[in-house]
C-alpha cells in the first residue's frame, strides 16, 4: 500500500504543479502548435515515468527500431490493464494520441491532459459517436499525429487476448499509414491482480514490424482485425 499511497500523492502534486500549464501550453499552442504538443507530451511522459518509477515497474522495450521515424502510424496493441497505457506512452516514436473509453472524461484534470494531447474518446454503446472518433483519428494520422489503438475495445479480464473490433481499421486503410502490432505483457500483475495495492513488475513491450493496408491481399485486408490480432499474438509469443 505504500506504492498506492506514494502514487497518490505524486498525482495529487503533479496537478497541482502543472496548473499554470492550463493557461500557459494554450497561449504557445496559438503561436507554435507543435511545440506546444511536443512540451504536452514530454511533461506527461515524464510524469508516467515516475509513476513507473514509485510502482516499481521495469519496462524492457523491445523493436523499438520498427517504429518508423518520419511519419505517423497506427499502434495497436493488447490491453489487459490500466497500466498499459503508462508503459508504452513514454517509449513511442513522435507526437501520439491514445483513443480511449469515453469514460475517462469524467475525470476533470485526465480529461483536459487528454485533449491537449489529442487524445480521443469513443461511446461503445453509441455507433455515431464511434465513426465520428474515427474520422477525427483519420485526420489526426494526416495531421502527422500518430495514433495508439486497443482494438479490443476493453481491458481483457482472464489474460486472453480478445476479438480486434475492425471499426478502428478504418483509421488504417483509410490513411494507408503503417500499422505497427504492440504485444504488451507484465501489466496487469502491477495493479488488476493486487487491488487496491501496487505491486512491482517486469513488464515488456514489443513493438513489431510495421504493416500497411494496401500491402494485404483483399482476403486478408477484409479480415484485417484477425490478421493484425495474430501479429500481436506472435509478438507475445516471444517470450
């Protein structure tokens, strides 16, 4: 429990700390957006990277070298905890955002980080909302904003890795931007096993080689969900 407090406490300082960046990231962003974004996201990796730090965790990354460097992708990856996002947020390559659940907006100081962050929320149980998330991704991905997906939709709660939803594909084969498999493991020992406490893991991170929609054959592209879940599954496969 000394973790959960320790982790409180950060968070509660972290906010309080970066109050003035409400009012400050803004007034740059209408003078050089991009490095607004580039301080946005160096600020909340950094602050991810202590939370790694106080929980315990050591994060060994792997395929790094297979991100490529000089346009956006589209990441997509397993999810099996909240931490998922902590261990692969500080490790990408360029200006990311995160699609998440739409729930994540009722927390009012999360809520803005993530919009400075152009971080994008999807309504499972609301399809018009979820085309419009993917439309605003489409645009994000030609912007030069890469994008992290969990096309599981949800959090996986026996450690399988679940059926990838196609609607986020669209993202992929619409923009024809490399698609990148991340196989994540070590993460749901850190918190979802131990609730409420934190526990001290090894976690790894893979990214694998990049793919591109237009490369698949038209059986394969029409079943792109299965064939980017099995890349993932290969990735996990490693060991």
């Amino acid at each position: 429990m000394i973790r959960t407090a320790a982790i409180f406490l950060f968070l509660v300082l972290f906010f309080i700390i970066s109050l003035p960046f409400y009012v400050l990231i803004p007034v740059i962003s209408k003078f050089d957006s991009h490095r607004a974004d580039c301080m946005t996201q160096g600020i909340v990796c950094w602050a991810m990277r202590v939370i790694l730090t106080l929980s315990g965790v050591d994060v060994e990354v792997r395929g790094r070298e297979n991100v490529p460097a000089d346009e956006a992708v589209m990441y997509i990856g397993n999810h099996q905890s909240y931490y998922d996002i902590l261990s692969t947020y500080p490790y990408v390559a360029g200006l990311t955002a995160y699609i998440a659940k739409e729930e994540i907006n009722k927390v009012p100081l999360i809520r803005y980080w993530m919009r400075l962050l152009h971080g994008l929320t999807f309504d499972r149980e609301n399809p018009r909302n979820a085309m419009k998330m993917i439309l605003a991704a489409i645009d994000e991905v030609k912007s030069g904003y890469s994008i992290f997906v969990f096309p599981e939709g949800t959090r996986s709660k026996d450690g399988q890795v679940g059926e990838f939803k196609t609607g986020s594909f669209k993202i992929a084969t619409r923009t024809d931007c490399p698609v990148v498999p991340v196989g994540i493991s070590g993460t749901p020992e850190i918190f979802e096993q131990h609730l409420p406490a934190v526990h001290s893991s090894h976690v790894i991170v893979r990214f694998g080689m990049p793919f591109r929609a237009s490369e698949l054959d038209a059986e394969t592209k029409k079943h792109i969900g299965v064939y980017a879940r099995e890349r993932v599954l290969e990735l996990l496969k490693e060991g």
